[in-house]
C-alpha cells in the first residue's frame, strides 16, 4: 500500500494541529536564531573595537571623568570635548616604559550637514597615531591632508563629497569600516585640520580655551607600552607624576565591557535553554495526544498492511514536515526582527555591536534548523516508540 502522500494529508486534514506545530517549533527557531545573532553581534563588536584601540594607557584631563565615562569613551566615539595643554604628551613621553605616546584632540559634537544627529570630530596626528592610522590605512593609503577628512561608516557623507563643519568645508577622502560604536559616527581628521576647526569653532561663540597652558589644547593621549614594562606600574607613575591627568587601563574598561556581554550572553542562554525545555514538553504533549486521538487511524493502517516500521516513518515524516516549516518560518521572522533594528539593539543595550559576516549568519541559521529538527525528531522518536507497542486488534475492539 503506498504510504507517500500520507504524511501531508494527515496535516493538512488537521490545520489547527498543524499550525500549533509549525507556530511552537518557530519559536523555538525564533529565540535560538535570534539569541545567538545577538550575542555574536556583541562578541564581533567588542573584538573589533578592542583591535581598532591598540593602546595600553589612555591619559585623559582630570576633568574627562565627570564629561563621559570611560566606558562611552570606548562605546560612543567619545562623545563630548575636554582639553588639556598639548606640553602633558611631553611628560607622557619622557615616563619610563612609555613605547608610544599619540595625542587625541576631540572637537564638541555638533550637527553636521551629513547627519541628522551629532557627530563627533577627532584629530589625530598622522606621524605619531597607531590606532587610528591604520584603521584609516585599510582604505585610505596616504595621510590625512590639509582640511580632509575620514568618516565612520555612520556618517552619510562619501568619500569625494564635501562636508561642511562650522561652515568651513573639508574633504571626505575614506570611508571607515563599522564597528558597532559610536565611534562608526564620528569624523577623523590631522592635527592641522583641527586646528582650523577650533578656531571655526571659537568664531561661533563655542570656546575651547583652558585655564592654563600656553600651547596646543589635546584631549587625549593613548599610550603604548614598551615590551617587558608593567603596565600597572607605568600607569600608577603617570597618575602620580603628572599633574591634572588621570590616566586609565584600556584593559580595564574592555572588562567592564566584556562583564556587560558576559551577563547578557547569560540571560540569553538561559532564557533559550527555558524556551527549548518548554518547546520539547509542550511537543512531547502534544505528540501524545496526537497519537492517542489517532490510535484507530493507525490500527486501520495496520489491519491494511502497514508496518510498524511504516507507521513510525509516517509520524516521523509529519514531524520533519512542521519542524522544517517552523524552522524557516521562526529563523526568517527572527532575521526580520534582529537585522533591520541592529543599530536600535546596540544603543538600547549600550556595547558594540557588529553583525556577523554573511557566512556566519548562514551557519547560524542553518545550525538553528537542525537543532530544532532534531528537537521535533526527538519528540517524534518518543511518539513512535509508544506507538509501536500499541497492539491494532486491542485498539479496534476497544473503539467497538
């Protein structure tokens, strides 16, 4: 007796059973496809920020701390202006242990004619900068000129364009690859630029001027220490040594980072481990009630000739079917909800986050499939093994 078109018939003379199927494996599908982007997201931005940064030490003006965190220091592209004299990065470079010493110098947030919310201007020096040099390098070979710019991948301007920063107008010359932070909204630029920025700056009305010192204004300098050099101690000497500066493990903010993803990835484990331990009891029920509504449609089928073995194939076949259905069905509505709002996640959770290359997401989503295949197999397994030691000529004479 052919048996082929059994499994679909089946499901198809029963939509509400189906659905519930189809609708409890695809949320299943749904939080684990979803979760695990998340949380790769979160790893591949806090891998990617903590190889953009580089440094060991950042020394930043006493005052920085009450300004911004040092969390959004790293997370939000340092959003904010603090300034020091440009004579502290001498200190900085005569410290023992010191290898590199780079200066930062971070323009006040403003809207810009690319964007509809602020963005933030760094200066850097070209001759001396190792963290963000060579992120610009990736795209860009030569050094940043006279009033050219690089831009995050944020920023709407394009390389060739021109964008217009206190009305003085620079020259978009790269395009920065994302990195899941502010830092994706912010504009790069050398320290001669800068300089005419401030100064387009202080015509407004904007005043950047400190108290003392008589040189150039920095806001930061990133610190990199030499090999063999402790890098506790370094950083307790410039504390110690330098007046007016506090200087800060880079170390030390990427664990506060990592602590926020590890408690994140956590709940997200355990909220999908709660979801697969429902979604298997609930099937386990469900294929138990199934079986029991259905016992005289499979004593019939075993009267007529077929096997055990084909009637557990059959249960096996209607499992596959939903399961494959729900499988799609939940990953692609989990794609729909995560991929578009990426950028909305990352600012509601406050950590870098990167989508996963293509190949990831796929590997991903095909690991989703299989694992909730096999959940419904399982559950399925469990319902043919009762089905099989249910005796068809009991069943019929029980019905009569």
């Amino acid at each position: 007796m052919g048996t082929a078109h059994l499994p679909v018939k089946n499901l198809l003379r029963r939509p509400g059973r189906t659905f519930a199927l189809v609708l409890l494996t695809a949320l299943l599908a749904a939080s684990v496809f979803g979760g695990s982007v998340v949380v790769g997201s979160l790893r591949s931005g806090l891998n990617s920020l903590e190889a953009r940064l580089g440094a060991d030490l950042i020394v930043l003006p006493s005052s920085a701390e009450s300004k911004v965190s040092f969390k959004n220091l790293l997370l939000q592209g340092t959003v904010g202006a603090f300034y020091m004299d440009s004579s502290v990065l001498d200190e900085v470079r005569q410290a023992s242990g010191v290898e590199i010493a780079a200066p930062q110098t971070f323009l006040a947030s403003l809207k810009a004619d690319c964007c509809a919310v602020k963005v933030q201007i760094i200066g850097i020096d070209p001759g001396t900068d190792f963290t963000v040099k060579p992120w610009i390098g990736e795209g860009y070979s030569r050094d940043l000129g006279d009033m050219e710019v690089a831009v995050g991948c944020n920023v709407t301007a394009e390389v060739g364009e021109t964008l217009k920063i206190y009305d003085r107008n620079t020259h978009v010359v790269a395009k920065l690859a994302e990195t899941g932070t502010g830092l994706d909204t912010a504009v790069y630029c050398d320290m001669g630029t800068m300089k005419q920025l401030l100064a387009a700056a202080e015509a407004k009305g904007i005043s950047h001027r400190i108290s003392s010192g008589t040189g150039d204004l920095i806001s930061a300098v990133y610190v990199k220490v030499k090999d063999g050099y402790d890098v506790a101690q370094v950083n307790n000497w410039l504390n110690g040594h330098i007046r007016k500066v506090t200087a800060v493990r880079a170390r030390n903010m990427f664990t506060d980072v990592s602590d926020s993803l590890a408690g994140i990835a956590r709940a997200a484990g355990l909220l999908t481990g709660a979801v697969w331990a429902l979604a298997l009891s609930v099937l386990l029920v469900t294929f138990a009630v199934m079986i029991h509504e259905r016992r005289r449609e499979f004593a019939v089928l075993r009267m007529l000739g077929v096997s055990r073995r084909g009637l557990r194939g059959e249960i096996l076949k209607e499992t596959a079917l939903c399961g494959f259905a729900g499988a799609l069905l939940g990953t692609g509505a989990a794609a729909l909800g995560v991929f578009p709002f990426a950028a909305l996640i990352g600012t509601k959770l406050g950590l870098p986050y990167l989508t996963p290359s293509a190949g990831t997401i796929l590997l991903l989503a095909g690991g989703t499939v299989l694992a909730v295949l096999s959940v419904g197999m399982l559950a399925g397994c469990w319902a043919a093994a009762r089905l099989s030691r249910t005796d068809p000529g009991t069943t019929l004479r029980e019905g009569a």
